[in-house]
C-alpha cells in the first residue's frame, strides 16, 4: 500500500481500489445474478463471487491492513435499484 492509501484508510475507514474488475469477471457475475438472486451466501453462488475471497488485487491490501492471517467470518450481498 502506498502512504496515500493508508492515510485513505486511517482518514476515511475505507479504501476504494479501482479497476479491481475486468468486465469479463462482472459478467460472469451479473449473469448469475440476472437469472434470479441466488440464495445464501454470495461465497456460494458460483466460481466468479467464490475467487472474490481472495481476489489477487485485493488480498495484498488485506494483508497489509489486517496481517497474514485473515479470514471470511460471513458474507452478504446487498442489491440496490
């Protein structure tokens, strides 16, 4: 993380990472979701929310915020009109 980002985090709480997504991967995932808002957990609704556990853009952020060892406690979807 650069000096930036982490006053972001520190200033803000949060961090908005851009371009995380490649259009194929929210594709992939907004084809599930057109088919029906899928049931339980966002973790289980397919391959394309699963690899969002430990996506490669984002999991160096977590493990500089939060240390080696972190972990899904629960996951949720909120969908919005």
């Amino acid at each position: 993380m650069t000096d930036e980002e982490k006053f972001a985090v520190d200033l803000y709480g949060y961090l908005v990472i851009k371009d995380v997504l490649t259009d194929d991967e929210v594709g992939e995932m907004n084809a599930i979701i057109d088919r029906g808002i899928p049931e339980g957990m966002p973790s289980l609704w397919g391959e394309p929310f699963k690899r969002l556990i430990d996506h490669p853009k984002i999991l160096p952020y977590l493990i500089e915020l939060l240390g080696p060892y972190v972990r899904l406690d629960h996951d949720y979807a909120l969908f919005m009109n």
